[in-house]
C-alpha cells in the first residue's frame, strides 16, 4: 500500500508543478480558449504514457548505449522551447486569437512529448526509483502509467482552466501581453536546469 501511495504523490507532485506541458496549456487556454486547446490536452494525456512505456520497454538501456542519443534529444527539446517561448513572446495577442492562428494539435502535442526533457526526467524517474527486479516489472509499469494518467488529467487541466479563466480579466491588449511575456519567461525558467546539464 505504501508503494503505490508513493507513487500516486510522486505522479500528482510531478504532474502539477510548472513545466512545459502546464505552462503551454494555460497560455493556449487564456489565448485559445478551453475548446481549442482540447486537442493540446489530450496529445499530452496520450503521449506521456507512451514514452513512459517506451522508457519502461527499452529506451533508458539504449540510452546507455548510445548516451549521444539521449543528448541530441534534449537539445532538440530545449530548442523547441526557446523557439516557443520567443513565439509566445513576441506575438501580439490579437496575433494569437485571430482565425488563421491554431492552437497546438493532437498529434503535435503527443509528439512533443518525445522531446520534452520534463518528460523524460519524469519517465526516467519513475522506473528508476519505483520498479524492482523483485517484484513483477510489467505490473508495476502499468500501476504507474495508471498512476500518472489519473493524476495528470486534473493536474494539466488546473493548469488550462485557469488560462482560459484568466481570459476574462486580461480583456486589454497589453494586459496579455504582459501575461505572454511571463508565460514565456516561466516557460524558459522551466528549462534552465537542462540547458545548465546540457552545457548550452
């Protein structure tokens, strides 16, 4: 019982602290509003239990082979969200709400996942520190890819109902502007440790 109540609170203390997911989903909440940023939550609920999966079926003893692998993916990680973040920055917030500017999709959000180096900590810490040899490995993977999907689903949508409520009060321009700003500064605030690990 101790066991599996470990891992529920390292789910839920992972999965609502800022990170890149959370913060996406609130700023495409305030920008986009709750329906079209759906798609954004449900690439995520879909794709982080896949590279737990992943990570669990394999990838971290590839990664000891091939350590440059895990590298590069940081790095396109890293980059992919300083590029995002200077694109929350930078853009006007009628930019961001006009017809022909889309939310980030399913297959979009799943995919980032791969890329999201919160993500691979995350993955990579839970079937390090709650899994043994002793005891039936698929079993355990699957309570925690059990652990995660319930937690993060109230978790990541706190994080989007309250951009989408914060909609309400930011009505003025540079009010979102200001928002976006700091959105982004948090954003890149997130990724600070990995880019110091990474060296860049």
């Amino acid at each position: 019982m101790e066991w599996y109540l470990s891992v529920m609170l390292f789910a839920v203390s992972t999965s609502i602290t800022p990170g890149p997911n959370n913060i996406m989903l609130m700023s495409s909440g305030l920008n986009f509003g709750v329906r079209r940023t759906i798609p954004h939550l449900l690439g995520i609920l879909v794709g982080f239990p896949l590279l737990l999966v992943a990570v669990a079926a394999g990838f971290s003893a590839l990664f000891v082979v091939f350590p440059q692998l895990h590298h590069m993916i940081q790095i396109v990680g890293v980059i992919y969200l300083l590029v995002f973040a200077w694109m929350i920055a930078s853009s006007e917030t009628s930019d961001f709400s006009a017809s022909n500017k889309k939310a980030l999709t399913f297959l979009q959000a799943l995919a980032f996942q791969w890329f999201n180096p919160k993500a691979w900590i995350m993955t990579t810490g839970a079937i390090a520190a709650y899994t043994s040899a002793d005891s039936d490995f698929a079993l355990q993977v699957v309570y925690i890819v059990m652990a995660f999907c319930l937690a993060a689903t109230p978790c990541l949508g706190v994080w989007l109902l309250f951009g989408s409520f914060l909609s309400r009060y930011l009505r003025r321009t540079s009010y979102r502007k200001v928002f976006n700003v700091t959105m982004a500064g948090l954003l890149v605030l997130s990724i600070l440790p990995i880019i110091r690990d990474l060296g860049m």
